[in-house]
C-alpha cells in the first residue's frame, strides 16, 4: 500500500497493511520562516518515515495578524509561547478586529509554508493535514488566555463580534489550504476542555463557530479534529463532522475502545507524549501493545496526542517506529 491508501483503509475501517503512523513537534527558530521549515518537514518525514505528514506551524501564528507579539524563545527549552502584546485590552476592542485577508501576513505565510512543503512531497502519495486552530481557541491567544473572564463580566456580545470575525478569516485560511493541496485540516481545539470552560459557554462560544470552520473544510477527506489537553468536552466533539478523532490518549479519558465505540470514526493518537520526552521505553512498548490489543490494526493511526516537545531524542523517536513494526509483527503470527 501507499500510505495514502494506508490512510484511506484505516479511516475506512479496513485492516491496511501496516498500522499507519506519524508524530511531531514544534521548530522554534525555523517555523517563521516558510522555505526552511519546509525544509526541515521534509527531512523529519523521510528521517521516520511517517504515513503522513501535519504541518508544524507555530502555535501563535493566527493570532499574529490581528495585532499580537509573541516570545518564542522558551520553546528550544521544552516551554511555550508568549504573547508579549496583545491588541484586547478592555472589552470593546474585540469589536475593532477585521478579517485577515489570506493573500497578506502571517496567514499568507503558512499558506506558502504549506505550498513549500506539498511541491517537497509531490509524488510521494503521502497525505499532507494542514493545522488550524477553533475560532475561540484563538480568540483566548489573542487575549492572553483571559477569554472566559470577559464572559463572565458580561462582555458575551463583544466576545461574539470577534469570533465572526476570527471564524471567516479562519474559513477563508482553511479553504485556500485544502484548494492548495492539503487533504484536509488539523483543526486544534484547546479550549474544549472542563479546564479551560464551561459545556455552556464552549456550546453557546465555541462549537457553532468551529462547524463553520469545518463547512469551509469540507472538501477535506483527512479533516481531525485534536481535543487539546486533560478532561476533554468529548460527548460535544465526538460528532463533529470530521474523519479522524485526536486526544491526548492515555493521558485522558475516553479509553481508546471507548472513543471508537461512541465516535465510529478513524482514531489517531496512542502514544503518550509525556513518556516519549522522558525516554520511557517500557511504556511506550506497551501503548503500542494496547492499541494493538484493542483496535486489531483498524480505524487506527498511531501518534501522540499533540506535540512532542523539546529536547527530542533521535533514538527515542525512532523506536516508536521500530516498535510498532514489532508489535503489529507479533499480532500478525497469532
């Protein structure tokens, strides 16, 4: 097989010839720059060896945009991005937001990373997902993570004249992603947790904007949907009209023969990322085993469940390929 066909057949539940599989990480110091993180995708696909790839964008660059300075410094070193200025100060400047125009800025820039990194890979039948974020995902980064304080000051109006704003620039970016080339989006929700908000408030803020985004999608065969984080709002997400289902697996709940029970969809994630930083062998090995146990080698595709932070280590990243080549070896003679 292909690992497009290798795709397709695990997201069709069929048995493909191989488990398929992928990871990736965040490229502070290249990922602002489209031609050398094209570059450093290409040589992170062919290094492993995935079934497909998912841009590596930074995190913040949708909210770069609209007026926001970030610090990426704290990456390198297994942290995060900072928003150092943000254009929300008070409740009424959510309502001075306009719509990016994808031609310019930061969005016309991960287009053209987008761009670099298909031309890299024409010919090799390898699906490319393309990462996107949830109108209120972002509109938390634009405020400095202050989002749900404004709602509980009263300020749900303002808040909603920028989620329009923000969810057509973002359908706009994810249409022009998938006429590109891209075989659908990876759409990060980081706010659909009990964590970050209510059920009420990511129901009334958060979900009507997100189907919006995925209409505009639509044309996507590979669209995923990544619950981020701990404690996800699964019984909202678990329907959305999507392909594949992604959530920090084993970190959190649902059980993975939990989600495909309640989801019917293609499954990806399996791999905690936390074990992978800290070299755990063992554990890996065995979460490996247990999708294996579980799924039987079908509507699966093993990755971690976000980003595998810094410092990563080569022999680290590439057991993971070496054992699930074991593993699904093992299945295969009982």
């Amino acid at each position: 097989m292909t690992k497009k066909e290798r795709i397709q057949a695990a997201i069709r539940g069929e048995k493909p010839d191989k488990i398929p599989y992928s990871f990736w990480s965040h490229m502070p110091g290249t990922d602002l720059d489209p031609e050398a993180i094209a570059e450093k995708t290409y040589e992170f696909y062919k290094k492993y060896d995935f079934d497909f790839v998912k841009t590596m964008n930074n995190g913040m660059y949708a909210i770069e945009d609209f007026g926001c300075t970030v610090d990426y410094s704290e990456i390198v070193k297994g942290g995060v991005a900072k928003v150092v200025h943000s254009p929300i100060s008070c409740a009424e400047d959510w309502r001075s937001l306009t719509v990016c125009p994808c031609d310019q800025g930061s969005n016309a820039r991960e287009l053209h990373h987008l761009k670099l990194v298909l031309d890299k890979l024409k010919g090799e039948e390898v699906p490319v997902i393309f990462t996107a974020f949830t109108p209120i995902t972002i509109a938390d980064k634009l405020c400095g993570g202050k989002l749900v304080s404004y709602l509980e000051q009263g300020h749900g109006a303002d808040v909603k004249a920028a989620l329009d704003v923000i969810t057509a620039t973002t359908c706009q970016l994810v249409s022009a992603a998938i006429d590109l080339g891209a075989d659908g989006i990876f759409f990060a929700s980081q706010m659909s947790s009990y964590d970050k908000c209510s059920e009420e408030q990511y129901l009334e803020y958060g979900k009507p904007y997100d189907l919006q985004v995925l209409e505009a999608a639509q044309k996507g065969w590979m669209n995923t949907i990544h619950c981020h984080g701990n404690n996800i709002m699964f019984h909202i997400l678990k329907d959305y009209p999507v392909q594949i289902f992604n959530w920090h697996a084993w970190e959190t709940l649902p059980t993975l023969d939990e989600a495909y029970d309640l989801t019917g969809k293609c499954l990806m994630g399996g791999l905690s990322r936390t074990d992978i930083t800290n070299r755990n062998r063992g554990a890996i090995q065995h979460q490996i085993y247990e999708c294996f146990q579980m799924m039987g080698g079908r509507h699966m595709i093993l990755t971690p469940g976000c980003v595998i932070r810094y410092p990563l280590d080569d022999q680290m990243l590439a057991f993971i390929g070496q054992t699930r080549n074991e593993v699904e070896a093992a299945f295969s003679c009982k």
